[in-house]
C-alpha cells in the first residue's frame, strides 16, 4: 500500500524540504518528506489517517489541553501498513500537559519519537490491539503514585524507549489487562532503558511490573528481553513477575536494588539475564518456573531465593488475602546458573510455613568467599546433581553428593564477566539429562557433554553479552 504523508503549513513545509535527511523519520524511500505543524493538524491527520499512513510532528515544545488531548479514535492499520504517529527527529517533540495520546478502539498504531512529560499514565486500553511505543524518552511529572505506562492492549510492542527520572511512588511500565483478572496477551518489551528510579519506600517503585495479585494465575505470554536497568533503586523488584507463562530473558541489571522476582503466577522461564554489582537477585515463588543460564555477580543481597509460602498453592476463588500471599516455590528447575562473589549465595526461607517442593538445583556455579553458599531451610523432595563450589565460603547444607568443591578455574574477560577456562572442571561436568537446555547465556550451542554454570566453554566470541546504554532506548541500532 502506498503510504501517505501529511503537509501542512508552507513555512513548515519549505522548513522540512530544506532539511537535511538524517534524522528524520520519513514513512518510506519513496514517499515525500512533510510534516504537520501544530496539535490542531495533529489531530485533524490521525482523523483522517488510513492504513499506511505516517504522520510527522514537527519538532518543538506542545503542551496539550487537558480538554482536548490527542485522540486515536477507532483507526485501524494492519500488520503491513500501520498507522504511525511520529516526532520530526526523535526526542524533538516534547509533549507537556495532563495527557498526551489517547487510544480507543483502535490497532496497529505505532508512536515513535516523542519525549513524554505529561503528568498522567498513558494508557494503552484494552479495546486495542497491536499497539506499539517505540524510541520515546518517558519523564513524566514526578507525582506520588502515577504510573507512566499502562500497557492492557494484547500483541502491543514496547521497545527502544527511555524510562527515567522518577523519585516517587509508581512505576515505570505496568502490563494489566481487562477486568479484574485478565491479561494482556502477548506484549513485548525490549530493547528499553530504565534508569534513575530513587523512591526510597520499601514497595511500589518498579520499572516493570508484569500483572498484579488478582491476576497471578492468567497467562499473559509476555517476552521481557534485552533490556538494560540501571540505577533502579525504587523497588527490590526491578522485574515484579505477577502473571502466568511468561519469558524473561537476556536483560541486564545493574547497579540496582532491584531484582527479578516472581512474586504470583506459574510456568515463568527466567533465562540468560545478567544482575551485576547490585542488591537483589533472583527470588522464585510460585510452580513449575525454568531458571537457567542467569549470571549473578556482586550482589551486596541473597543472589538466589527459592522461596516459602503463606499458600500452598494460589487457587480460583481463593480470598484477596490469601491471593496477595506468596505461594511456595514447587516443582522448580534451577539449572546452568553461575553465582559468584555475592554477599548471599543460594538461600532458602523459613518466615512463612509452606516450604518449597519438588526443586531441582543442577549444574550451577556457586562461588563465594563469605558466610554459606547454600543456606535452605525446610525442603520436601529437592533434588540436586552436578553443582560446583567454591571460595572462602563454607559449602553450607547442601546435601552429600549434590555438588563437588573444586576450583572452577575462572578466568576474567570484556565487562568484568568470569568464565571457567579452557582446563576448568565445570567442562563437561554438567549431569541434567532433560529438559534439554541447548543453549548458553551468551547464545552458543551447549551440545551433547554440557558444562556446569552459565558459560558453555567455546573460542567463538559470544553472540550476546551484558547490556550497555549504547545497546538500548531511541538512539539504539
């Protein structure tokens, strides 16, 4: 479909045609440059828009009337031919006020380029579809208890975005659905940067949350991969897991209070993230999760928390109360992690009084130099095979056979990160049988004989590493 573009304005127009072309967000090779010059042209394009129509903002400061904000009204693009929203260059447009966009009945939108400062959630509703947020800067107004983004829309998109600056109460992006208990099926967050969030309280500052209590047991099929958190001090859940059957994988934590924490939901995989030279680390409640290939490293908290409950297990019908408990960690795979010079190793809880079952701890490389590398408490039917320990910290209570105490023989290499060396013990060593995990942290085949921790020993370099600023947010290739 031929893709439209909007010209409004001669001066914008003869501004826009003198312009050169880098960086400007132009609908296709062949369509002409324009832009609209105003929020009044705004609203008249997207009124207007069809399938594969792109409509540009010109650069500037707008702040937009708390009466009239911007309205996606029953406008639908498809897969092939979206109808895109976007900022002349990206972060050009600065959008001030109460609300910016608002979406109703409407699919395949994508905004692009704006730099968000209004002082209210933008909502992405659930009576849309395909909606996607893409190489925006978010610093909205500083207000006690806003959230920035609520996502409730299935199959929506948000990537290559900038969350930062918030000191208060609220989070960064939440993921919620219709109703009560449902969830957003299928979003995707990547390639984002979550930085700078100071709220000092104890709970409620989280760059993501995934669900909420009253919604722990719906399947959201959401992917949170590749992306980079950075200072997250608002919560100790950077990641607050609190839905079903989600993936999260290849992101990056550091420097952060924050962690990842299934805290409600079941059969959520965990994989291939690093959490480096922060305070929180992975902490597991619920059944039936996959925790593999996780690098934890300088974490001044507990780098691994496999988790008690106040219920056995969150059921339909159950209370709000019992529903906001934690559920006990059951039927677990913990396998190929590498935790190394953490304050707290692999730790267990005794607060509560349903101890974790059914666990399996395979092939992880735990290595410290204080206190005990593995410290549960109550425990019914773990299974453990395969683990190496070292350091100056004792071996703890892990049982007679569960693991070896030989040196690891680690080597370090780009970003601080250690890998067992070419003559390491943890070569070849691994002794999970299935689920196969055919993969390591940094994206290399394991094959048949595979190696204990994170790192499958290769001369190949790495397809994937730890994640800097460069690698996320609007600016990112």
């Amino acid at each position: 479909m031929q893709r439209r573009t909007f010209l409004i304005g001669t001066a914008a127009g003869a501004a826009l045609a003198a312009a050169p072309a880098a960086g400007l967000l132009t609908a296709s090779a062949t369509a002409a440059p324009a832009i609209v010059g105003s929020l009044d042209e705004l609203q008249a394009a997207i009124d207007r828009a069809r399938p594969g129509d792109r409509i540009v903002l010109a650069d500037g400061t707008y702040t937009v009337p708390p009466d009239r904000p911007l309205t996606v009204r029953n406008k639908r693009g498809t897969r092939r031919a979206p109808v895109t929203i976007a900022a002349r260059t990206r972060g050009g447009v600065v959008l001030n006020g109460e609300q910016s966009f608002v979406f109703q009945a409407s699919s395949h939108i994508t905004l692009s380029g704006f730099s968000f400062r209004q002082s209210s959630t933008l909502d992405v509703p659930p009576d849309c579809s395909h909606i996607r947020l893409t190489r925006n800067d978010f610093q909205l107004a500083d207000i006690e208890g806003v959230h920035w983004v609520m996502v409730r829309a299935d199959d929506s998109e948000v990537d290559h975005n900038h969350f930062h600056g918030k000191s208060t109460l609220g989070i960064y992006l939440g993921i919620e659905g219709a109703g009560e208990a449902e969830m957003a099926q299928r979003v995707h967050v990547h390639r984002n940067y979550f930085s700078d969030h100071s709220f000092t309280g104890s709970n409620g500052g989280e760059p993501i949350r995934l669900g909420v209590s009253p919604r722990a047991l719906s399947s959201a099929h959401a992917v949170v991969e590749y992306n980079l958190f950075e200072r997250a001090n608002g919560d100790p859940e950077a990641i607050s897991v609190k839905s079903s059957d989600n993936t999260i994988r290849y992101n990056t934590i550091r420097d952060s209070f924050g962690g990842i924490v299934l805290r409600h939901g079941n059969r959520n995989r965990v994989e291939g993230n690093y959490l480096v030279a922060g305070t929180e680390g992975v902490r597991i409640y619920g059944n039936d999760h996959v925790i593999v290939n996780n690098y934890l490293s300088g974490l001044s908290g507990r780098a691994l928390v496999i988790g008690s409950g106040s219920e056995r297990d969150h059921v339909p019908g159950e209370t709000p109360d019992a529903r906001r408990g934690n559920d006990a960690a059951d039927r677990v795979l913990i396998a190929y992690n590498t935790l190394v010079n953490n304050k707290g190793t692999l730790f267990g809880e005794s607060q509560r009084p349903h101890e974790p079952r059914d666990v399996t701890v395979a092939d992880n490389l735990l290595v410290g130099d204080s206190g005990q590398l593995v410290a549960m408490a109550n425990t019914v039917r773990f299974t453990w095979s395969g683990n190496l320990l070292w350091g100056g910290a004792a071996d703890g209570n892990i049982p007679a056979g569960g693991g070896t105490r030989k040196d690891p023989k680690l080597v370090t290499g780009p970003g601080g990160i250690v890998r067992p060396a070419a003559d390491s013990p943890a070569l070849n060593a691994g002794t999970l049988r299935w689920p196969r995990i055919t993969h390591d942290i940094d994206g290399q085949p394991r094959g048949r004989a595979r190696d204990v921790g994170a790192d499958e020993y290769s001369r190949r370099a790495p397809r994937r590493g730890p994640l800097t600023p460069a690698d996320v947010g609007p600016q990112a290739g």
